[in-house]
C-alpha cells in the first residue's frame, strides 16, 4: 500500500487554513494545498494531483457538496478519496454526507496535535 | 517533546495571539453592522456581511481553541437566524446582539490569563439566551389531526416563536384559560371541543387571553360568526402554508 502525501484542503477561512496546513505538514509530514474556494479548487485540483481532498461545508458560492460533485467530474480526481471537514456532526448529518460519497466527515473544531492522524485514519480505511 | 513538536506548538500559541490582537477590530467591525441594521432593516449585504464575520469567528475560535467564542457565536448566530426583517430588526435585535459583542471583548483579555475563568461571560450568555426565549412570541395550535398540525409546525420552524400543540380542544380551552400565549392557531375540527366554540368560549371568559389573536384552518370557510372574532380563517388549501405564515407574521407583529 502506497503512503499518502498530497492533500488538497479547500475552505475559505484564513485562519483555519493555516492552523490546518501547518498541522498537517508539520504533525504529519503531508504536502498540502490550499484552495480557498470550490471554484478556486476546480481550477488547481488536476495539477496538484491530490490523494486526499479535505472540504469545509459552509463555503460561499460553492459549498462543500457542490465542490464534490463537481470535483467528480474530472476523470483524474473520480475515486480520490474525500473527507469533509463541519462542526455538524450529529449521525444523520454524517450519514447525509456520507451518501454523497464523503469517506468520513471530520468534526470542526478539529485538534491540531491530532488533525493528521485523523486524516490517515480516514484514508487507510 | 520533538523540536518539530515544539515547534508546532509555538507556532500555534503565536497565531492564537495574532487572533486575540485582532478582535477588538473585528468586533469594532461587527457594531457597526449592527447599527448599521437598526437604521436600515432592509439592508442585505450589511446582514450577510454580520452573518459571516459572526460565522467566521466561530470557526477560527474553536481552532484557536477558544471554545468559549464558538459557543458564544453559535449564540449570536442563532439569534440572527431567528431574526426576521420583516419586523425582527430593531432597538431590540440591535441591543442583544451589541451585547454579544460585548462579551466577544470581554474573552481577549480574560484568555491571556494564566487559567482563563470564562464563568462570568458564560452567566451572562445564558442571560441572554433566557432573554431570547423569553421574548420569543408563545403560539397555541389546537389540531386533532397528527397531520395537519405536523404541517403548521413545519409552514411556522423558521419564525421565532414558541408553539404549544394540543390535540383536544377542552383541553386547549383551558390552557387557554390559565396560560398566557400571544396568540391561537385552531382547526375547525377539533376532538371534543372544536375550534369556534373554543374561541367564543374564550372571548366570553375575563381571562388575560380573551383577546389573543386566533385564526381558524377549514375547509370550509363559510359560517363563522362574527362574535368569535377571528384575525384570520384560512382554507385547508395548497396555499396553506403561506397563508398561515401570513396570518401568523400580522398577528406577532401586532
């Protein structure tokens, strides 16, 4: 089994974004990718070639769900496997997200110290 | 420890700094917004702008590991939700959520100390969230069928009220009797007391909800005497919804 490297994380706020890049480079020695938005990672995804894709729910213009469906489109990215990260986390919630074809959902605020174990977890899985 | 450990968690503790250097303007930022409402309900951009900026310190916040601002903007956000800016807006919308604001400070200073006490912000914001209940608008539905009244609920979830659903009408009369609600919403149908005769019966009594605005759902819309004093009778049509949130919308207002 090959190892995971390249995460591509969109979400729109700043300070999430640099807590959780630095979490996830210097906890867990992953490359990561920020894109700030659905339309941004529409954009960088290809390129970048993720093996992971972290995305926030709540976004402005393209939401999590909506950025999934659309990341779906794109032949290199149909089976990357992807988490997305929300404070709504109740069961249905998760069960909802997972039906759009989520791997798992992980709970915003997440713990830096533990963020990167999480997301292996997810991904081994 | 690792240095890289080490590392990471200096880096953390300066961002954190960065974050708590920076609220007092994001809070400056968000009394504004606010006045900026209480002038002009209507104004959207200026919600959606207070919306995110409550949203995004929420988030940024709980990674900071504040969880007392998470909490307290989930709070604000609630009671900006429940806003409605057809009459939500105003002195008392602007005075609550300025008080939130208020206390979103009061965590800058409280959160550079050795062991943060967060107990006093905490009473206070469930001060405020009593307060909110408190002026939520009390509703009573009278409604023998499981049906329609999952309907009423669901035309009313969005609004800031507090229903009370009862599916008989004696014993919705005397709720009605010994409870204070702002208004009644009752079907013409009710088990044994139905909807008309419940409302004459309460506007005959001396109670403090004699005049209550009521509203009638049937079928029938013909034959309701005038002495019931209805605010509003509503068919059972695919227009229900609406209409009910109308009807319930001028009733509030009042």
């Amino acid at each position: 089994m090959t190892t995971l490297q390249r995460i591509l994380y969109v979400e729109d706020e700043a300070d999430i974004q640099a807590v959780a890049k630095l979490a996830l480079e210097m906890v867990g020695g992953f490359t990561v990718k920020i894109c700030s938005s659905g339309e941004e990672a529409m954009r960088e995804a290809v390129a970048f070639a993720p093996e992971m894709i972290l995305l926030d729910v709540m976004m402005p213009g393209m939401d999590g769900p909506t950025t999934l469906a659309a990341l779906r489109t794109l032949p290199s990215l149909l089976t990357v496997p992807v988490a997305f990260m929300t404070a709504k986390v109740q069961p249905q919630e998760v069960a909802h997200y997972k039906s759009l074809g989520a791997l798992d959902v992980i709970a915003k605020p997440f713990d830096p110290m533990t963020l990167a174990d999480k997301v292996r977890s997810i991904w081994k899985a | 420890m690792s240095t890289n450990l080490e590392a990471f968690q200096a880096l953390l503790a300066r961002m954190r700094e960065e974050f708590l250097a920076e609220l007092p303007r994001r809070c400056d930022r968000l009394d504004e917004l606010i006045l900026t409402l209480e002038k002009d309900p209507g104004n959207h951009e200026s919600f959606d702008e207070l919306y995110r900026g409550v949203h995004s310190l929420k988030g940024s916040g709980g990674t900071h590991g504040l969880s007392i601002i998470t909490t307290l903007c989930h709070q604000l956000e609630n009671h900006l939700t429940e806003t409605d800016a057809k009459h939500g807006f105003g002195a008392a919308f602007a005075s609550r959520a300025l008080a939130y604001v208020d206390l979103l400070r009061q965590v800058e200073n409280i959160a550079r100390q050795n062991n943060p006490n967060y107990s006093a912000i905490e009473a206070d914001l469930e001060a405020l969230r009593q307060e909110g209940l408190q002026s939520r608008k009390t509703g009573l539905i009278a409604e023998s069928s499981p049906m329609m009244a999952a309907l009423y609920q669901q035309a009313l979830g969005h609004m800031p009220l507090k229903l009370t659903l009862v599916d008989n009408g004696l014993t919705a009369l005397e709720r009605l009797l010994h409870e204070h609600y702002d208004f009644v919403i009752v079907g013409r149908e009710v088990r044994e007391l139905n909807g008309i005769a419940m409302i004459v019966a309460l506007r005959s009594s001396q109670v403090g909800n004699q005049n209550i605005p009521a509203v009638l759902v049937s079928s029938k819309l013909g034959s309701v005497p005038d002495h019931a004093g209805f605010s509003a009778t509503i068919a059972r049509d695919k227009n229900l919804a609406d209409s009910l949130v109308a009807a319930v919308q001028a009733m509030v207002a009042v």
